[in-house]
C-alpha cells in the first residue's frame, strides 16, 4: 500500500518501478479499493508530452491472483477516453503478457474488465472468478470515473479479442447478470439505433456473423459457470453464432437460466429514445443466428430449474464433434431439442456422440418431438433415470447399432427396441416407490442385466413377485445400502391376501455370474436359493451378515452344490460365522480361489462335509497359506492361531472414541472405490469413508493417529514411504 494513496496498491507514477513483476498475489487487506490506478493526474500529463515514451505497465506480469479483498471496487481504474497509450513500435500494450486473472471473495467489485482493458490484455488464457457478491459483469462498457458508457466501444470493431484465452470460470456470483459490458442494456432495448442499423444491414447483405457486438462467451475452449442465479442465459445471440472454439460447456445450479443460447434478436425498429427494441429471434429477411458450436464436445448442465430446452433443431447440424451430453435435475426441461417452426424433414445425425445422460427430469416427454429419424452410430453409453413422463424418445427413429444396454437407477438393461421405445407402460415392481425409471421405457426385471445400486434406503433389493423375470441377469453390485435385509426375496408357495403359508419357492437365477456386496448393514445371509451359475462372489463390510447361504427351513437337503463358483472374498464381517451351517454337504467343485481377510468370528466354512478339488491355496490377513486337507480343519486351525484376522488392528481400533473416527473421516475426505479401511475405523452414518492413498493422509495426520494409537492400513497407496 502506498502511504501517499492509501486505498491504491499501484498508483500510476510507482507502476514503472515494478517493470519485470510477473507474479502478484495480493489478499486478506480490508485497505484495497483499487489495485492498478491509471488515472492519476499526472499520468496523464506524462503520456501527453510530445515526443516521450514512458514505460509500458507491467509488460511482464503473467499471473494476477486477487483474495479476499472486500473493499475492492476495481481492478483497473482509469478513464479510458482520457487516458494515452503509447504508441510503442512495434505495437505494444500495457499488461501484454497477463495470462492468469483469479479473484475470490472480492464483494464490492462489479465488473473486471473496462472497455479497451480487454485489447491490452490480449494473451490472456484463464479467467476464473468465485464468491464475489457484487459482480454484475465479467466485461462492462461503464467508465471507471463516472460509470457512463464510454463512446470509445466503437474503436473495437473487426478487433479478435482473446485469441488464447483457454479457460472461463464463474462460480457463486449471485449477482452476476450477464457476462459482456452493454448486454443487459440489449437485452432491455437500449441499444443505440446505428448498431442496430449495421447488424441489420449485415443480415441482409447475409452476412450472418455480427461485427458490431462481440462477446467473451465467444473466445474460451472451456467455459464452466456453477451457482450464478441472476444469469437468465449464457450465450447472448449476437455470439452464439461464433462460438467455434468451444469444447466444453459446463453449467450447474443457475436457478434463473432459461436458455443456454438466447433466442433473441434486435429488430431494425427504434423506440422514441432512439433505441433498437427486441423482437423474435427472426428478422423481416428470414434470416436467423444459429449457433455455431462445430468445436463443442462435452456438454453436462445440472440443476438449472426453468431451463426449457438445451438446443434448438437449427443448432444440431453444427453438433458434428459433440461426444457426450449429460443433463440432470432440471426440473421444468420438457425436451432437450427444441422443435422450430419450419423444420426439415432431413435426417439428423450426431457422428461421435458415446455418451448421453438424462436424469432426475420429471417433465421430460422426449429428446426431440419433431417427426425426424435420428442416427447415432458411435453412441454406446446411455443412462436414463428418473424421467416419469419420458414416452418417446424421438418421434422419428433413432438408430444406434453400438448400443447394448441402457442405464437406470437399477442398473443395465437390455433394450431389444434400443431407443425406439414408443409409450410401454412399465408396470413392473419396483425395489422401492422411489425408483421411477420412465412411463415409456420399458426397463424391467425382465431385461435387466447388471444390478447396481448405491445408497438406497430399501428394504428388499428384488422382491419375491420379480425372481421369476431374472432371466438375463448376469451381475449384481450393492454398495452402501444400510436398510437391506434381503437381497432376493424369496416368497411362500400359496400365498393369499391373509399372509404367507406353505413352501418356499426355490428360484434359480440360470445367468448369475459376479456378486459384489458391500457396506449391507442390515443384511443377515444371501441366498436362501441355490445361486447355481454363481462365478464370483465379494462380500465386504457388513457387519450383521453371519451366513452367506442360509439353512432352508423345510425339510433337508442331501447336498448343496455351487457347480460354477471359482472365486470368494470375504472381508471384514465382524459377525459372520461361516458360508454355510447346515447340515448338508457342501460342493465346490471350480472354487481355485478363496481370500478371508479380517473376519472376527468365523469358526467354520461349512457345518456339513465340504469338497474343494481344485482350491490349494487360501489368501488370509497373514499372507496366503496352502491348504492340506479338509478346509473346515483349516480354518478352525488357523482362527485358534489369528491367521484370519489381525488382532492387533482390531485392539488398537477399540482405543478410538466415535468422536476421532468422526473427526478423521471428515477432515481427510476419503476418496470412493478405495481399499483398506477396517470397518470399526469410521462412525455409523454416511460419511463412513475407506480407502486412504497416499496423497490423502499427511504426515501430520498421520502423528496424531498414531497418538491414539490408531493403525492405518493403506492397500491402495504408501504412506510416506512408510507402509
């Protein structure tokens, strides 16, 4: 801070004594109103004299990194119409080589960029701005001196702007309204009837492209805009016509957006304040702004509560790189291609689109309503969930010849019809009342090849009136799904309206391969059926199962035989007494691989005669040990000496108070799909974690563990070198 211009960082005459900056970071000071003033009166007498160059501003300054400086109203401040540039040869600018611009928690600040800031800044490549309250615009056409709009905007004219600008940021700006200077006044009719006269003269010479306006949305290769709730639209439709450098759209949480890209036009009309008024998108000549988005690949919006469509039919033919397009809980979206009044009739084709996403959009009726086939031949990945009113997917055909399976909220299903599902009520029952795939899709147990299904308060995962359909089913994956007390319902042969009565039903499902169970709280056993093609089997962290397969309650079985089962993991079930503890014998005859990791209470794999030809070598907390003999045998042996379960992980656990295990899952958030962490580790709740690398837990944390005794066991990553 200077001591002469206490609120200045920078004042103008000290700028020059930090020629080779490249580097500022400047936070955590409630003095800064201003970091850069240019306007100080004897700069302007300086950059008048005749025949004197001063000395560029900061020409090496690459990275500007502004925190927390609530008092902040203004990056630059300057008078641009009365403010010289030097007229260095070659052409130089002040700030020419500014590449990165971040500000956070700046409040009082309302726009970036001045006018012709925006020219000096020209190699500029990121822009990110987050928790600034107060900003109303990225670029404004307001002076910095007295907040009128500057007349010198016409000077900018067939000017590129940004040409290596990579990277546009915006998140948490309540009060951001758009994202150029000028755009609410276009938006409101105040636009100044010569540029209105020129754009509509460049429609009907059919020069589409509009040289009088530009916009910063038009320049990024990423742009990302997260929690802006004022923003009615992104892309104003004097860009939207430019956006051919765009990859990648990523848009969360604006609650106020209607469109993406503005629909909206300026007719050649004038109001009596000499201003142009907005009008449809179409002027008299019929000539309309499509968006240009050749370059655009990832699309993903989420949570944009009155948006009312994505696209506009006019915009696909432009779609030829878009790879995927994911849209979730945009609650009023009814479709994601919006139909336009003269459409074609052409058949509309998406080449290297994979991957499309559409969930949680309770007024989805369909992807497109106009009467166009569609084809998608890279599309192989489609997921879509709680769509209740979706009954069409295209009105016209859609073919996609990669495309297997789609996905729901209960996994993959096999779709005969693909995406040509045409109003099929599904009346299938469901696990829960709250898995709502779609009206129109026709996703049930019939076609369902692969279960999955995470953090989901039911009690029954496939109830007794769907074991019957479980035809294709191949695979099945629970995770964190603390109310489960059955996995397959298994009904009573003579059922009435008065209860169960009578027999089991023995269900077989002929296609079951692969079971993956994981964090089952409630979960007690299995099957109660024989899972007679079962391949492999992994269940981990529940704590309450204590069988796998449970004893029938009718009558007795001579034998038991898992004829296809190969490989079994079991993992830290504290409560879990053996696979199976009748009295039958037991058959394993493919079983060559079998790991028991952590399991407190296991006495033995089976009550009954147990046969394993082909398994000689088991996996256990100690490391792997060959098998001789029975495996009943084994097991007792080895459980009497600790070879399957370490104690002393489980005594140094019983030291760690609820409150630590608490503390420690919050502070280092633990990544999902990891490995290691015995369940006794982290409270009861959802923020239970597992899975620590080695970036996760610093060495400081790891002192403090170790102060309470606590013993952690990391399979994914080293800690420090150490473990």
């Amino acid at each position: 801070m200077n001591a002469s211009i206490p609120n200045v960082t920078y004042p103008f005459y000290l700028l020059h004594t930090c020629h080779h900056l490249q580097h500022l970071q400047l936070g955590d000071d409630e003095r800064v109103e201003v970091v850069f003033d240019m306007d100080n009166p004897s700069s302007r007498e300086l950059s008048t004299i005749r025949d004197t160059q001063p000395p560029l501003l900061l020409p090496y300054l690459n990275v500007l990194e502004l925190y927390q400086l609530k008092e902040m109203s203004h990056v630059w401040k300057c008078n641009w119409n009365k403010f010289t540039i030097p007229q260095h040869q070659p052409l130089e600018f002040p700030f020419q080589n500014l590449t990165d611009i971040s500000l956070w928690n700046c409040h009082k600040i309302k726009f970036l960029f001045s006018p012709l800031m925006v020219k000096y800044v020209s190699n500029l490549r990121w822009v990110n701005i987050d928790e600034c309250d107060g900003i109303e615009e990225v670029i404004s056409d307001r002076d910095d001196e007295n907040g009128e709009t500057t007349t010198s905007t016409s000077s900018l004219k067939n000017t590129t702007f940004f040409p290596h600008l990579d990277i546009l940021v915006l998140s948490n700006l309540s009060c951001l309204k758009c994202i150029d200077g000028g755009d609410t006044k276009r938006r409101s009719g105040q636009i100044s009837s010569n540029i209105a006269d020129t754009i509509h003269d460049q429609f009907k010479s059919g020069q589409v492209t509009i040289d009088a306006c530009w916009s910063l949305c038009q320049y990024p290769r990423q742009i990302s805009i997260d929690n802006c709730d004022a923003v009615s639209n992104l892309i104003p439709w004097y860009a939207a016509g430019r956006m051919k450098k765009l990859e990648k759209l990523k848009i969360k949480f604006c609650k106020t957006m209607i469109e993406v890209f503005e629909s909206n036009l300026i007719n050649n009309s004038t109001n009596n304040d000499g201003n142009a008024t907005l009008t449809s998108p179409r002027l008299n000549n019929n000539v309309t702004i499509v968006p240009q988005l050749t370059n655009l690949k990832s699309v993903y919006i989420i949570g944009c509560d009155i948006l009312s469509h994505v696209f506009t039919f006019s915009t696909l033919e432009s779609l030829r790189q878009l790879k995927e397009l994911r849209v979730e809980k945009c609650y009023a979206i009814q479709v994601i291609v919006k139909e336009e009044n003269g459409t074609s009739s052409k058949v509309v084709v998406f080449p290297r689109i994979e991957i499309l996403e559409l969930d949680d959009l309770p007024n989805l009726k369909g992807f497109f309503l106009g009467t166009n086939n569609f084809r998608w031949p890279s599309l192989d990945n489609v997921m879509i969930n709680d769509c209740p009113q979706l009954m069409v997917f295209t009105s016209g055909e859609s073919k996609s010849p990669k495309l297997k399976y789609i996905r729901t909220s209960l996994g993959k299903h096999n779709l005969e019809c693909g995406l040509n599902f045409h109003g099929t009520i599904n009346k299938t029952a469901l696990p829960s009342s709250d898995l709502v795939i779609s009206k129109g899709m026709p996703c049930t147990f019939y076609n369902l090849v692969e279960l999955f299904m995470r953090d989901k308060d039911v009690g029954t995962i496939i109830p007794s009136n769907a074991l019957q359909q479980l035809q294709k089913l191949e695979e099945i994956h629970l995770k964190s799904c603390n109310s489960v007390e059955e996995v397959f319902e298994v009904a009573l042969q003579g059922t009435n309206n008065s209860g169960f009565n009578g027999l089991q039903t023995v269900v077989k499902v002929p296609n079951l391969r692969q079971v993956n169970l994981e964090w089952l709280d409630g979960l007690k056993y299995l099957w109660k059926s024989n899972p007679w093609m079962l391949q492999d089997l992994h269940v981990s962290m529940c704590d309450n199962i204590e069988v796998i397969v449970k004893e029938e309650d009718n009558g007795k079985v001579d034998e038991i035989m898992l004829p296809c089962l190969k490989s079994i993991k079991l993992e830290y079930l504290s409560s879990l007494k053996g696979f199976w503890l009748g009295n039958s014998a037991f058959s394993l005859p493919s079983l060559e691989t079998l790991e028991i990791h952590e399991c407190l209470t296991i006495k033995v794999f089976t009550k009954g005669h147990l046969a394993t030809p082909k398994l000689k070598v088991i996996d256990t907390s100690f490391g792997s040990c060959s098998v001789r003999g029975d495996l009943n045998s084994f097991i007792k042996a080895n459980q009497e000496e600790g070879r399957l379960c370490n104690r002393g992980w489980r005594s140094c656990l019983l030291t760690v108070s609820s409150v630590e295990r608490w503390w420690f899952a919050m502070v280092h958030k633990v990544p999902n799909g990891g490995e290691g962490w015995g369940r006794q580790v982290l409270p009861q709740g959802k923020e239970r974690g597992r899975g620590f690398g080695r970036n996760v837990v610093d060495s400081a944390a790891k002192e403090r563990c170790q102060r309470r005794k606590v013993c952690i066991c990391v399979c994914m990553g080293v800690l420090n070198g150490e473990i």
